[in-house]
C-alpha cells in the first residue's frame, strides 16, 4: 500500500461516523469533493482534515477537506445485504474449497435442483473450476466441503473482514482514523 501526500485525482474526502469511526472500509467511504461541500454547507458535517487545495468563489475561499465526521450517528447494526460483493467479501474473495482467489463465481451448497434456496446460509464463494466440479451435487456426494460454513454476517463481521483488503492509495491525513490490519509504507 502506498501512502500519498498528494491525493489521487478527484480529491476524495474520508467519511467518517459521528464516532469517528470510517462508515465503511471496504469500499472505503469516500465521497467526492463536490459532495463534501454541499454537506459543509447543510451543516451535515465537521471538517476534521484538509488538503492544501483550495476552492475559490467571487466571495468565498475554504480548502477541500480530506477527513470529515458526521453530526449524526448513522447505526450501522442493520443486516447487511445478500449481494454478490458482501458474499465475497465475507468468504475473503476465496474460493471455499480450494482457497483459490481468481474466477470467483457462487455456488449453491444444497444445489438449486434439490431445493436449496439463494440465501446467505445457503451460498458460498467459489472458483469457475470448483463449481463446476461440484456440479449439482451435494458436499457429501463431491466430497467437497466448504472451509466455513455458509451464513449471514452482521453488518460488524463485514466491517472488520473489510479492514483486512485496504484500498491500494491512502493519503496522509486519512491514517489517524483507519486500523488497517498491516504494515504502511512510507
């Protein structure tokens, strides 16, 4: 991972809840400046951290932030959503039975020609080769296991599964608030 002092292109700003915590880390909650101007000025949110860039109107001047915090706390313990990307994400973007990461497709445990449902508990992470192995049997018949067990995180599991695949360019100003589970570079 690299860390920037100079922000990529587009100037993103770091959201974060009004506990200081990141709304999300995978993906990362960033918003456009653009964004981040408008909810200065709706009162929405606290700038916490800015760049050195700044935005000029004929009668105004305010540097972009980098790093704001919420007024309200957004409650985060709702279930998270069954789509394809927090599926991933809970299963670590690995295959669950041969921990391969690439070709990543679903695999239905139970197979849908036997009643298995598409639900959390029922789906889990798989590569194109595997899922094809496995075909429309069952684990017993395949002799193929998954490493976990299929089921619904809660909306915490993904938060810190999500800790663990940082975003490739961080900026300086961001590192105070993100507990990424690895070493920076400087």
């Amino acid at each position: 991972m690299k860390v920037l002092t100079h922000p990529p292109s587009g100037w993103p700003c770091l959201v974060l809840n009004a506990d200081f915590r990141p709304l999300s880390y995978y993906p990362l909650s960033l918003w456009p400046w653009q964004d981040v101007i408008k909810a200065v000025f709706l009162d929405r949110v606290d700038v916490v951290s800015t760049y050195d860039q700044e935005i000029h109107s004929p009668s105004f001047t305010m540097k972009l932030p980098s790093v704001v915090s919420l007024k309200q706390y957004v409650t985060q313990d709702r279930p998270p959503a069954f789509t394809r990307f927090n599926l991933f994400l809970r299963d670590a973007f690995t295959c669950q039975y041969c921990h391969s990461g690439s070709d990543l497709t679903f695999d239905h445990v139970v197979p849908r020609s036997r009643g298995g449902r598409t639900t959390w508990e029922n789906i889990v992470t798989a590569c194109a080769r595997c899922n094809l192995t496995k075909g429309g049997r069952t684990p017993q018949e395949a002799h193929m296991f998954p490493r976990h067990k299929a089921r619904r995180p809660s909306a915490h599991e993904l938060q810190e599964r999500g800790r663990k695949f940082p975003p490739h360019h961080l900026h300086q100003s961001w590192l105070d608030y993100l507990y990424w589970d690895i070493e920076l570079e400087a």
